[in-house]
C-alpha cells in the first residue's frame, strides 16, 4: 500500500556464447539487470519545460538503485552455447547490455500486485503505469485511500 517493494529472488539463465570470462559475464549480467531496475523504478529524468534542462541531476533528486535494491537472493547461470555466427570472438555472446531488459519482469510483477490491490478495492479496469514507477507512482496507481492506512488497536 505504501508503493515500496523488495525483490526476494532473481533467477537468470543466459546464453552467453561460449564464454570467455564467467566471472565477468556474469558481473556485467548483474550489472545490467540493476540498470534496469534503476530505468524502470527509481531513476526519473525531470527536465524544464521551457529550456529543456536537467533538473534532476543532483544527488537528492537523482536515484539510481542502490545496495538495498538488489534482489535478495541474485543466481545467475551460464548456458555454454557457442556462437556459430559469424564475427564473433571466440564462440562468445555479448553479456552487458542485454540483461538490462530482463529486469523488466520485476516491472511487470510489480504490476500484478498493484492489480491484485486495485482488485482487493474494488476496482477491475486497466490502467496505466508509466516508467519509471515511482515508489509515488505505484502508490497512487494501488488506489489506497487514507482509510487503509490506519491502525486499529
């Protein structure tokens, strides 16, 4: 209800060619699977209307994922199938950018349960949820009302 989320465990299995360091393909897999994550929920651009300018280019308004955003259990497996198409080196895949949009699947997971409290309010139809969804954005998107935020004792 309050539009945050932790991501429990992530999965990855990925063609990487035959590769030609795990170690760093597996880095960069993880690496570009955070960047995602940081395109699809914390890293707003907000520009100036009229100029055009960044404004959110500072610290305090600039939010890429951070420590507490990487899932809490990360397992990456390797699939060693070798590249038969030419120009490539060695049999290897490339393992940087790529990954980046597998992390949309925690974007879409995050939709499910926003559909599933919409459902729980009362409320069935589609909606849009525009990237990247804020911690704001899936809050207000979960349609809670003051009411559900009270405790009652």
């Amino acid at each position: 209800l309050t539009g945050q989320f932790h991501i429990l465990s992530t999965d990855i299995v990925y063609d990487a060619g035959t590769s030609l360091n795990p170690g760093v393909d597996i880095g960069q897999i993880e690496g570009g699977f955070m960047q995602g994550l940081g395109y699809f929920f914390t890293e707003q651009l907000v520009l100036d209307g009229t100029t055009g300018k960044v404004l959110s280019d500072g610290t305090w308004d600039y939010h890429p994922p951070s420590s507490l955003d990487i899932p809490v259990s990360f397992n990456v497996t390797l699939i060693d199938h070798p590249n038969t198409v030419g120009f490539n080196v060695l049999s290897s895949k490339a393992s940087g950018e790529p990954p980046l949009m597998l992390s949309i699947a925690a974007f879409f997971a995050a939709k499910d349960a926003i559909y599933a409290a919409r459902r729980d309010a009362g409320h069935n139809e589609f909606f849009q949820l525009d990237v990247p969804a804020t911690i704001g954005k899936v809050q207000q998107a979960c349609l809670v009302t003051p009411d559900q935020l009270n405790i009652n004792v």
